[in-house]
C-alpha cells in the first residue's frame, strides 16, 4: 500500500485570549494522498488554519500542535523555519485567498514568477524565461511573452489569478493548497480557473487541497470531502455522496444552498443547537 503523501493526526490550533487559549481547530485527523481533497465549512470553522498549518505559517503568539503532522516522511513540526523555506513552494505550495493581492505591485509578473523558480532551482537565465512562458501558457494566458512584462495593476481579476497559480505551480510541488482561490471572481471565470488547476494537478499527479465555502465547487473538483464546524471535522464523505451526507450541519448547508429553479420563500436557517458539542 502507498504511503500517504501527507498524515495530520489531532491537529490543533489555538490562540491567547484574555480569558485564555481559545482553539480554533479541535484536534482534526485526516490522512491525504495524490488525490484531490476538499475542506468546506463557513466563515471562522478552520479551514484556512488547517491549511496555514500544514506550512507551518502560523505564527506567534499562535500554537500549533499535533499527535503526527507529516509530509512525504517528513515531521513538519520539528522542522526549522530555514528547512520550511526548502519546503513551502518546492514541495508544497500554496494559493491565498484574493491571490491576486499577494502579487508584488513593483514587480512585473515574469520577475514574480521567476523568483518563485529560481528560489528553488539553479537554472540558467534562458531556462527561467522558457519555463515561465510555458507556464503562462499552461494557465492559459495568451500572449505569455507580452503579459510577463506586465505589472500587477495591469491585469484582470481572473488574469491574476491564473499568474498567481502559476507562481505555486512552476517549482512543481507535490502538495498544492488552494484556500478560496476563486472567491473574488464571477462563477463564469471561478470555472475557467478551478478547470486550470484541475488540469494541472491531475496532470502532475499532485496532490490538492482546496478550501471553500461552496459544496457544489467542491463535490465538482474533488475527490473526497472534509466538513468542518467550529474547528471539528464534523462529516467525511466522498465527493460524488455529498447530497447522501448525515451530519445535521451538512445537512443544513445543502439545505441552505438556493437552486436555480428555487420556489421556496425563504431559505432555511442553520439550526446549531442539534449539533452543540459535537
């Protein structure tokens, strides 16, 4: 049996309050291989902390802590923050929310995308340019040659995007994390987007976690799902058995989601008492 490319065994996340340490992920366990998983939950359930944590960029007064936190054979935690830069990037990467604000506003796209490369690899000036614009092109940008010189200001929401992954795509990481890559753009260029990286981690044979708010993007992408509630892993399920789950709060946000040939007045309202303390 292949090992798994990433093991997370009660993984948790806490932060000081006056009153205290307050956790924010609630010791989750789940197990990752060259496959695509989801995360889905709402606002402030631990989604972006789970994936935050996993390269290790949550940083103090947080605490992260865990029983197993291991990636390819290698125990995360235990790894200094110079041997995380060999890792975040080469081997994981990792797409923010709103990536196309993560771009350097004084850099050109091709020298943003270069630095994401030759961080990792020793490659020769003409190396770099070759492989930048097959990037570009592989995120299915026309005209690569004229948008590497461009600046970040000078390109469309979904254009930054697409460059942003390319930037996390083109050191060739095993381990892709993508937190609401497509949040700030419309459903029509959330697809094109969402197609890309779909294309380009089954292609690798990557593995991809992406964390969304949204079930059906989700059970579309993915090959299984993890829902999450107030910092628990309320409900594990294959993609394609979404609309078969059983956990009350699943449950409640299928019942939530408005269809396109909605009759119903109101939608209905997450009843979160029938799931207190799980």
């Amino acid at each position: 049996m292949t090992a798994p490319l990433l093991e997370v065994e009660n993984l948790r996340v806490s932060f000081p309050t006056h009153s205290g340490r307050v956790e924010v992920v609630k010791g989750i366990s789940f197990t990752l291989g060259r496959e695509r998983l989801g995360i889905v939950g709402e606002s402030g359930s631990g989604k972006s902390m789970t994936g935050r944590s996993i390269l290790k960029l949550i940083r103090k007064p947080g605490l992260v802590t865990a029983d197993r936190l291991r990636f390819d054979g290698i125990d995360i935690l235990e790894q200094s923050e110079r041997q995380m830069r060999a890792i975040r990037g080469a081997r994981i990467s990792m797409v923010m929310q709103d990536p196309k604000f993560s771009l350097n506003p004084v850099m050109t796209v091709g020298e943003q995308i270069a630095e994401a490369l030759v961080t990792h690899e020793k490659l020769a000036r003409r190396d770099v340019r070759r492989r930048i614009l097959d990037m570009l092109e592989a995120v299915r940008i026309n005209d690569p040659e004229r948008v590497a010189g461009l600046y970040p200001h000078e390109v469309s929401g979904g254009m930054g995007q697409r460059i942003m992954i390319a930037m996390m795509l083109i050191p060739e990481p095993e381990l892709l994390i993508a937190d609401e890559p497509t949040s700030a753009l419309d459903v029509s260029v959330q697809a094109q987007v969402l197609d890309i990286i779909d294309d380009l981690v089954t292609g690798k044979g990557m593995g991809l976690i992406l964390i969304s708010h949204d079930l059906n993007l989700v059970s579309r992408y993915c090959d299984r799902i993890l829902v999450m509630n107030a910092g628990r892993v309320v409900e594990e399920c294959a993609a394609g058995q979404l609309d078969r789950a059983q956990h009350p709060y699943t449950r409640g946000l299928l019942a939530a989601m408005p269809t396109i040939d909605e009759t119903r007045d109101e939608l209905p309202v997450l009843d979160r008492t029938q799931w207190a303390g799980t």
